[in-house]
C-alpha cells in the first residue's frame, strides 16, 4: 500500500461518488422517518432546543410525548448532528434550502464509505484496479446509491462501522508492520492508541445513529481479540491497555444515548419506542423476506452480492478472521431484523435496514475483480452483473418509491404481503411504470421543468472528478488533485443549491416572518402540508408548533406564548396584522390592542401618508422589479394600516397602464383573497398583501406606470386617494 498514493486516489473516488449523488439528488423528504430526525436537526440550529414540536400534528407516529409535555423524536441523536452543520449553514443564507443542504449528509456520508472500502481493501493487500472496482461496485450498484439522497440513519451507520472495521485493521497491521522494523516502543504504542481509539469513535458513532448498531460490536471485540492474540499472546496484561483504549469512545457513545434519553423521556434506559414496536414476525418469514422474497429480497435489489457471495470463500482463503467478520455482519443484521414487526422498514426502496451491511457485504468482490482481470469470460459475466445492478438502482433514483406504494397500498391495503411475495407487485417490476417526466424525483428535474444551470454544473463535477481519478491512476497524481477537488466540490455544491433555492407562496411567507418575528416567542404553522416548504425556507429562531389553531388554543397556557404569529390559510379571529403572501397568510396577535409598528415592517414605509378615503392609510409598498417583458408576472406587496371602521367590502385592483390609459395587465381582489374583508378591520390593524400582476402577452413596448386603488364591488364607487394634508388625489 502507497499510503500517500492511495490517499489521493481516496479523495478522487469520493470525489466522484459525491458528485454523481448530486447529480441524482433529490432534496426533499421521502419518510416521516428522515422528517422527525431532521426536525430535532431544525430546533437545535434555531432555538438549541430537542423537541419536534413543530411535528405535534403527527402525534406518536414518530415521536413520544416526555414528562415536560413536549413531543420528542425516537430516533438516534446521531444522523441529527451529521446534518446539523450542514442544515445551520443553510439558516445563515436566505438562498439555500435548509432541508435540501440538510439531504447532502448521505451523500457526503456514502462517498466516504466508498472511500474507506477502498483503502480497506488496499490494507488487506489487494490490487489498486480491484479494490477500485469494489468501492465503485458499493457506491454505484447497490441500494447505496439511492439511499445517499435520503436521510436515513442506515447510511452514517455503514460509513461508522467501516471506519471502526478500517481501524482494527491499521491497528492489526501496526502491531506487525512495528515488529519487522523494530520501532521504537514509544512510536508503536502512540499509532496503536490511535487506532484503537479511531476504531472504538467509529463504533461509537454507530451506535449514536442507532443503538441496534450494538449488535456489530461482539464481532468488532472478537477482531481486536484476535489481533491482541497476535500481537502479545497470552501476556494478558498487554491486553488490557487496547480493550480499555477501543471500549472508551463506545462507553461515551452509550452515555450520550443514556443522557439524550434521559433529556427526551426522564430516564436513561427509555427509548420512547411503543409496546406494538416490537418482534414478532416468524423468524424464517423475515429471514427469506429480507434476503430472496421479490417484494423486499436484498441480492434483488443488490444484483453483484451475488458475486459478493461465491467469492467470500476466496476472501476468506486470503483473510480469514476479517472475511470471518464480514459474514458475522451480514449475518447477524439479517437474524436481527428477521423478526422486527416491520422487518422491511415500512415506505422504503428494498430493504432498508439492510444498507447498513452494504459496504460490509461488497468487501469480497475484490479477489473476484482480481480474477476477472486474468479471465476474459468472467470479466464479461462480472461485468454484466454490475451492470444489471446498477440498472436496478434507477427507478429508485428517478422516481420517488411513494407513488408506487401510496397505489398499491390504496389498492390492497396497508403492508399487504402482497406487495413483499407476490413478483408482480414488486417494486422493481412496477416501479419502472411511474417513470415519467412529470415524476422525475432529481431535483434538477421537478415538475418536468429543467433546470438546465444545476444539470450542467452536476455534469461538469462529475466529469472533473472522473478525470481528476483518472488522472491519479495514471500516475501523475498532483496534491493539487486531492487538495482542489473538495474545495471545486464545495463551490459546486453551493451553486447546485442557490439554483435550487426555495420559492413559492411558502417560502415568501417564511421570509417575511423571519423578517419580522421580533417580540415574538411561538409561531403556530396551522397546515401539516406546509411542514417542509416551511422548514426549508424559515431561517428564523421562533417556536414553531405544528398543530391547528384551535388545537393551539388548547395548548397555550402550556406555552406561555404572548405575541403569536399564525401560519397557513388564516385564523378566523381579529387580529392585529395580516400578510397575505399568496395562498399563504400570516397573522399575527396582538396584545391589548396594541397596533404592529411601522418601523418593523420587511419594507421602509412611503416617506408621504397616502389615505384611501377616510378609513385606510397605504404605509408601505414593495415593488420588486422597474422592468418586465410580454407574459411576465410582476410581484408587487401593499402593507394597508387601518384608520378608521369601514361600512362595506371593497375590492383592490392593481393595474398596469400607459400614459393613453390602456391597460397592460391588472388585478382585482378582496383583501386576503376575501380572506380578510375590508368590513372586519379595526382601526391599527395592519393588512398586507402580495400580488403577482400578469403583464398581457399583446402589451406593446414603452413606459408604463402602476396604480392601485379600493371600489365598493355592489355600487362601483371607487375611493378617493388624499394626502396628509387631506387633499383629494383622484
């Protein structure tokens, strides 16, 4: 092994991995699963907060309820805190989505598992050109690649357990490489205490992802106790110094999860899980369901495990005690879920918890890329093999997995075992039928609208790397290469998120309420489908609480809110300001009638008082663009202040015209889309909206101006703008 080489080449082949996950990238949510961790990510990096509050409309689907009342995610602390600095840095930028910087996590997670997979098969000696395939034959033909754009706790879990199995195996090697060179004592036990130390953090990490993850820890033991064997025989003492060294990050590790237990649910041995949550499918039921059954088998999803399996005996001829701990691994994760209630993980792409053992699973593909590089017909074979597996990928990737399953679960009912035996409701087979334009899960695609700058720069990346790998292993290997690869990666990555940056009604919403939540502590998202556009976009520090607003009524003496901001379609009480930001409205309560100031308004308010007759001031206008083409829609937003009660319902218009008074385009509508009639405002209230004016596809070229105005629908009497002074306008 040239180590300095091989480090570069590791770079590389992350490199590429990662960049192909962009290039598929998806962005958005699949599972209540990924919404419940990426909640508690969300509360930490706005308020330092654990709870998913912002999910109570969900119940205990996907968390419990602790002693303090607060609703908290079951889930492992570990996939939170991957994602964490990823979904803070997206907060500090108004044009990154903070969910779809949160998605990367596994991406960045299962490229470099690709990369230890490679280095780990280099520590075991095998050939530079094999140990490549294997990493590649992980990254790009199993169920690995479609899970790197999701946010499951499957995908660090495999990339933890690789670094503890990588880490044993430079410490086993140093514990040699010292013997044959006679180092000093001194540089020997400072490498071994490194190792030891990085593969016990790895395990660690695995349990922090999921604490199901303990059940690789006997055969991580049983490695190192070989090792310790091999390195000082039956000299026990020698013994203890490694095991307390590669047990101490684990013990920390289960403290952690004890303490994080503890925080949620008052004790440090309750997980929050349900009694139903529990095992109680037939053992063989699982076993076959997990491994061959059409529904959920892992060699169908996973094509090249079946090369994985008939070459083990040629791993294990060369490494015996580490081809020993592959199949315990494999084994021993598939003997655990077997019998789990959901042993296919529910909405899922194959079987999900299996992910975990992925890159375990591929390790003895390596003496078969061997072979097959001295025999042209196996060559062929394995190459076709790959080929077909990565194949089996796509529909995971191109389309979301939901649509299949919300259809055939609509046709036969919820987890029918129709759906895990029967072939022809297999999600390989029926998936392939949703692949369409319009059903395009790439984010670069959604809606079948393309998004041609983020293809291309994912292109572009994808190539760079590919080129910056071939360049590495062609021998003109630059530090360059591995150096400015990430940095060029990063730069890529941002991009491809300003491209895809948050919009719609949601996303202008969350804007303006971050922009003005000040005195406030809570805001109460009163529609569960708002959920993540919200999330993605709110970059704001509020108690969000997900639940309606007669649900909130209930709560809030709990919560002790004061000044409340309302988030959805609308309260129906008075209340002192309102935003309408297309189908979306923010209210705001007030307290003792006290009026929303003008100074904490998103725009600077007009330098003259404008009044619409008697009863409304205009205070603010936000008119974002001086120019617009044939077919354009131009965003305008009116902040209104009421001065007075009035005695009808009038109707805002907006319109486009030019100095002959034609018109280029204009709108007509009740304020808040009649949401909030003019008729029901106090005096102080505050009334904003945001309207979108379609400029006509036959407006001819010049200067235009744009008016705005109120007229009472039922007699056509239009109001009177005046000034200060109360000089009538027209």
């Amino acid at each position: 092994m040239n180590q300095p080489r091989d480090r570069r080449l590791a770079v590389c082949l992350s490199a590429l991995l990662f960049s192909i996950y962009l290039l598929t990238f998806s962005g958005i949510y699949h599972s209540s699963d990924e919404l419940s961790m990426l909640t508690v990510t969300d509360s930490l990096a706005r308020r330092g907060s654990w709870d998913i509050e912002l999910l109570r409309w969900m119940g205990e689907q996907q968390g419990s309820f602790g002693p303090d009342g607060r609703l908290y995610s079951r889930k492992g602390i570990g996939t939170t805190l991957a994602a964490l600095p990823f979904y803070w840095l997206a907060t500090q930028v108004d044009k990154l989505g903070n969910v779809q910087a949160a998605m990367l996590t596994n991406s960045l997670a299962t490229a470099l598992t690709g990369a230890v997979v490679y280095l780990l098969l280099r520590r075991l000696r095998f050939g530079e050109g094999a140990s490549l395939a294997t990493a590649l034959a992980f990254g790009l033909g199993t169920m690995a690649w479609p899970y790197a754009r999701y946010l499951f706790s499957e995908s660090l879990a495999a990339l933890a357990l690789m670094l503890s199995f990588y880490f044993l195996i430079c410490y086993g090697q140093a514990g040699i490489a010292a013997d044959e060179t006679s180092s000093p004592e001194s540089s020997r036990d400072s490498d071994e205490s490194k190792w030891l130390l990085l593969a016990g953090a790895g395990l660690g990490l695995a349990l922090l992802a999921r604490l199901n993850n303990a059940i690789v820890g006997p055969f991580l033991g049983l490695l190192l106790l070989y090792y310790l064997d091999r390195h000082h025989g039956r000299n026990w003492r020698q013994w203890v110094r490694p095991l307390l060294l590669f047990m101490l990050p684990v013990l920390a590790a289960l403290l952690v999860v004890a303490w994080y237990n503890w925080l949620r649910f008052g004790s440090p041995l309750t997980t929050g899980y349900l009694p139903e949550e529990r095992f109680s499918t037939p053992f063989f039921e699982g076993f076959y369901g997990l491994t061959f059954s059409p529904g959920k088998g892992l060699f169908w999803y996973n094509p090249i495990l079946f090369a994985a399996l008939v070459a083990w005996p040629a791993f294990y001829r060369r490494h015996r005690a580490e081809a020993l701990l592959v199949a315990a691994v494999v084994l021993a994760n598939i003997a655990f879920y077997a019998p789990w209630f959901l042993w296919w993980a529910g909405h899922s792409w194959g079987p999900r918890f299996l992910v975990t053992i992925l890159p375990f699973a591929c390790l003895p593909l390596a003496p078969a890329f061997e072979a097959a590089a001295k025999r042209r017909g196996l060559a062929v074979g394995l190459g076709a093999l790959l080929a077909l597996s990565i194949a089996v990928q796509l529909p995971g990737l191109l389309v979301d997995f939901n649509l299949y399953l919300e259809d055939v679960y609509g046709q036969l009912g919820l987890y029918h075992p129709s759906t895990l035996f029967d072939p022809a409701h297999s999600a390989l087979v029926r998936q392939m039928s949703y692949i369409r334009a319009e059903n395009l899960d790439l984010a670069w695609a959604r809606g079948a609208s393309i998004n041609w700058l983020a293809l291309l720069t994912a292109l572009v990346l994808v190539l760079l790397s590919a080129l910056a790998l071939w360049v590495c292993r062609r021998k003109k290997s630059l530090c360059l290469v591995s150096l400015g690869l990430p940095l060029l990666l990063a730069l890529g990555t941002f991009a491809s998120l300003i491209f895809y940056a948050p919009g719609g009604d949601v996303a202008a919403a969350s804007h303006r309420l971050a922009s003005m939540e000040y005195d406030s502590r809570i805001a109460v998202l009163t529609e569960p489908l708002l959920t993540e556009p919200f999330q993605d976009a709110y970059d704001g520090h509020l108690w969000v609480l997900g639940v309606t607003w007669n649900d909130f009524l209930e709560v809030d003496p709990f919560f002790e809110s004061g000044l409340v901001w309302a988030v959805g379609a609308g309260i129906p009480e008075p209340v002192g300001a309102r935003f309408q930001m297309g189908d979306v409205r923010l209210d705001r309560t007030t307290q003792q009638g006290e009026p929303f100031p003008t100074d904490r308004l998103p725009v600077p308010p007009l330098e003259r008082a404008f009044r619409l007759g008697d009863s409304v001031e205009l205070e603010a206008v936000a008119f974002e663009h001086a120019t617009a083409s044939r077919g354009d829609v131009v965003p305008v937003e009116l902040y209104w202040r009421a001065r007075a009660p009035n005695q009808a319902s009038y109707t805002v218009f907006l319109q486009v015209i030019d100095t002959a008074g034609t018109k280029a385009g204009q709108v007509d509508r009740p304020p808040c889309r009649g949401g909030c009639p003019t008729d029901s405002w106090r005096p102080g209230d505050l009334v904003a909206e945001r309207y979108k004016v379609p400029i006509n596809l036959d407006a001819p070229p010049g200067n235009y101006r744009l008016i705005a105005g109120m007229y009472d629908l039922e007699t056509g009497e239009q109001l009177s703008w005046r000034d200060s002074p109360g000089v009538d306008l027209g």
